[in-house]
C-alpha cells in the first residue's frame, strides 16, 4: 500500500510540474487541449531538485490528444521535455493533425513551440502524409527528415524520397516541400495504370503554384521512355510534365539550344512547340 501512495505523489508532482498554465501566454501553444503533460509508469524516480525523471515499465505520457507509449523514459519537468526508447508508438493527434508513429525514439518539447523528434525507422503517418524515413522532425508545422525512403502525400497521390527533405504539413496535408540530394518523385497512374518516375538533385513543391519543380541531372521515365533535362516542372493535378533546356527523349543526345517539351501523361501525348 505504500508503495503506491509514494508513486501516485510522484505523479502527481510531475503533473503540477508539467503544467503549461503559468507559460506566459505568447508562449504558449496554439491550440489550447495542449495544455498539460500527463505521464504514468509502472515505476518511476524522480529527483525534484533538478527536476530529472526516469520512468520505467509500459510508459504512458498523454499530451492533450497525442498518446506515446514505450517501455522506458527519460527526461526534466523543469525543462518541460520527455525522451523515449525502445519501440515506440504515437497515437491522436499532434496540433490537430491525426498521428500513428512508429519509431525506435522520441523526444518531446513542450517549452515554446511543441516539437517531437523521432528516431530509427521512423514509419506511419501525419493527417493524409506517409511517412517512411530515419529520422523525422516536427516543430509546429514544420517538418525535417532524413534519410526518407518515402514521404507520401495522399491528396496528390505523389510519392517523395531523398537524402534530406524540408517542407510544411498543414491540415493534415502537405503543402510546401524542398528535397535534396538523390530525389526521387512517383507521380501518379495514368488511364492505363502508367506511372512516372523522376529523379533529380533537388525538388521543389508548392501547393500555391501546384507543382513540382526537379533540377539537376533529371531523368523521367514512364512505360520504357526516357526524358532528360536540366530542369522538369511536374503538375500533379493534371499529370503533365514540363521539361525545359537541352532535353532529350528517349535515349538522344540533349538539343544544344534551350527547349521546352510538354508531356501529357494522362494520354501519353507529346507536344512539342513548333
């Protein structure tokens, strides 16, 4: 019996902590239900000198609509962060967007602008975006991940990868997005069931102008062609390919002259200006 009562005083001293209310009110979150981190373990130490705490046994910290679960964790009520290991899982919602994580680590900050960063095969998805990388970052709406095998915007229907991708999620969708190094885009089927894929050095996608923008040896193909070029401009919405400057099609050396070639890859026409 008192056994218990010290851990139910020791949670109940990390949520008074934890508490958000005293955050002058230009810090505090944007959305009010994070308000306050509630966290519980099967056992649990905590040093309320510094603030340091260490939890141990099917970890459960609930922040407002986002629920983590793990098996051990670390971390400080004064700083207001929580680091967790070994298989972790993230469930809810995280500044209103659905979330179900899986990772081999999270860190939360809950200090000025909510922030989680998860580690080690990170897999799972943000609103309508899927992600497949090594690590993902979120700050707010931000987003940074690395190593990204895949990141996959559903209301498109496109398909990222690349070495480093930054970009914005917002209601759930994504809506800005720069990748660098090894880029690769999988643009959506056409009528017969045709996908293209494009690669690049860098891309560049804005919902507002509603394409994709891939530059630096650029290489598209679909259905055994080939198109190269220095730059390709890809609309989503409409399936069509731009490619502008030395292009070449279907294995041929690239014109010597800046050109222009639009593919409709819907019908798989070409146009090409007169």
């Amino acid at each position: 019996m008192r056994r218990v009562w010290i851990f139910s005083w020791t949670l109940w001293a990390l949520l008074s902590v934890f508490s958000l209310s005293a955050v002058p009110a230009q810090e505090r979150f944007d959305r009010e239900e994070i308000s306050e981190a509630q966290l519980s373990a099967d056992r649990m130490r905590f040093d309320s000198q510094s603030g340091d705490f260490l939890a141990d046994g099917r970890v459960v910290i609930r922040v407002g609509d986002l629920t983590v679960r793990a098996s051990r964790g670390t971390g400080n009520v004064e700083a207001r962060e929580v680091h967790f290991a070994e298989g972790i899982e993230a469930s809810g919602s995280w500044q209103g967007d659905e979330v179900d994580l899986t990772a081999g680590s999270i860190s939360l900050y809950f200090s000025q602008t909510p922030t989680y960063i998860a580690e080690g095969g990170v897999k799972g998805r943000i609103g309508r975006v899927f992600v497949d990388a090594d690590k993902f970052y979120m700050k707010g709406s931000d987003i940074i991940a690395r190593g990204v095998r895949r990141l996959e915007n559903r209301a498109l229907d496109v398909t990222f990868g690349a070495e480093s991708i930054q970009g914005v999620i917002s209601g759930g969708e994504l809506t800005a997005l720069t990748a660098q190094n090894r880029v690769w885009l999988r643009g959506r089927p056409n009528a017969g069931g045709e996908m293209v894929d494009i690669r690049g050095d860098t891309a560049v996608y804005s919902v507002e102008r509603g394409s994709v923008v891939l530059s630096g040896n650029v290489r598209a193909v679909q259905k055994g062609r080939t198109l190269t070029s220095q730059s390709i401009v890809y609309f989503p919405a409409n399936n069509r390919i731009e490619a502008i400057g030395g292009v070449a099609r279907d294995g041929k050396s690239p014109d010597t002259k800046p050109a222009r070639i639009t593919i409709d890859l819907k019908r798989n026409e070409r146009k090409a200006p007169k």
